[in-house]
C-alpha cells in the first residue's frame, strides 16, 4: 500500500466547493493522463486515463489516501508498455516510483476543464451510465407534483452527479428527475436555484 498525500488536498478543497469528483492532468514519461477522482464512490475512485489510448487504470482509494500499488502482472506489464519504457537492469520501472512521482504532479487547486472534455471522459469511465447517448439537459421533471407513483431513479440521480454537479446539489435531496437529449441543439439552459 502507498500513501497519496496530495490527494488529501484535492479531497479538502471538492468537500468545500460541495463537489463530489474533479480531473486533472499527469504527465509521465512523456505520456499524457487525465486523472478523475471520484469521492462520492466507497471505496473513492481514482482513474487515470491515457490521451490517444484506450488505456484506464483504476484504482481504489482507501482511508488515509491509500492505493494498492502492487499492480496485477497484465496491468503492470500494460503500464511499462504505454509508458514505452526498455528493460533496464540498473533502474527498474517500480509502481512505487511512478505513484511518488504521480503525488508529486497533483495539482494544489481544482482545475476547470471544458464541459464536452469532461461529458467524454466521464463516459469513458462510466461505461454504465443511464442512456449513454443522452447526455445534454433538456428538462426536469418534480415527482412531488405528480399523480403517479413514479420517482426519481438512483442511475438518474447518478446521471446528473457525473454530467451536471451544480444541478446535482439543487436536486439530491429532492425527488426530481433530469430528462437528456442527444441533441445538443435541443440543450437547455439549467436553472441556478430551484
């Protein structure tokens, strides 16, 4: 096990901003990541993602900011691989390594990334996520005011946290649903308060 002590930074500033997940980038051996850190998660998440690769490695993040850095054989070998390194006897490529140096690139703040980088990447590790193809707000729907005995779905709720975080805090704890489009025309604007 290997402790992430910046993570615990990222963790402080997410639960203060009331968000429950961010990206951010790491570079390795010249290899382009974009990092996601999930907290809403139990265990948390943390998934590295490799630009121009199919390449995702997750891992859980257990208390006290810690991973499992022994990786199974595919996934280390698939890392040496994505990271093009050569056998070298005096310098082997160690997991620790890489997550000291992954610590090291955590960034003090939250960053801001475009909304269509985030909706792909988001889908990327969420392969499950409700209507996959729907991903563009187009109305909500308040079971409250409703005659039948339909309600909010936990995948909806979901939904909404991963794609739309500030709608997430207006409705988590009320029994509305968000309705999607595939057409990004269609896309409305999100109310601010409810």
């Amino acid at each position: 096990m290997q402790k992430i002590d910046n993570l615990s930074k990222i963790y402080r500033q997410l639960k203060d901003n009331n968000k429950t997940y961010t990206f951010f980038p790491f570079i390795a051996n010249g290899v382009n990541f974009d990092i996601f850190f999930d907290i809403n998660k139990s265990p948390f998440k943390l998934v590295f993602l490799a630009l121009n690769s199919n390449f995702q490695l997750s891992l859980d993040v257990l208390p006290g900011f810690l991973i499992n850095n022994n990786l199974p054989k595919n996934r280390f070998y698939e890392l040496v691989k994505l990271l093009n390194l050569k056998k070298d006897i005096n310098n082997p490529f160690s997991t620790t390594n890489f997550f000291k140096q992954f610590d090291n690139q955590i960034p003090q703040n939250l960053i801001k990334i475009d909304k269509q980088h985030a909706n792909s990447l988001i889908l990327k590790v969420y392969s499950d996520i409700e209507e996959k193809d729907k991903i563009y707000y187009l109305r909500m729907k308040d079971w409250n005011d409703s005659d039948n005995e339909w309600h909010r779905t936990s995948k909806n709720l979901e939904k909404t946290r991963l794609l739309y975080p500030d709608l997430y805090s207006l409705i988590v704890d009320k029994d509305i649903s968000i309705y999607y489009t595939s057409d990004a025309k269609q896309e409305k604007q999100i109310p601010k308060s409810l």
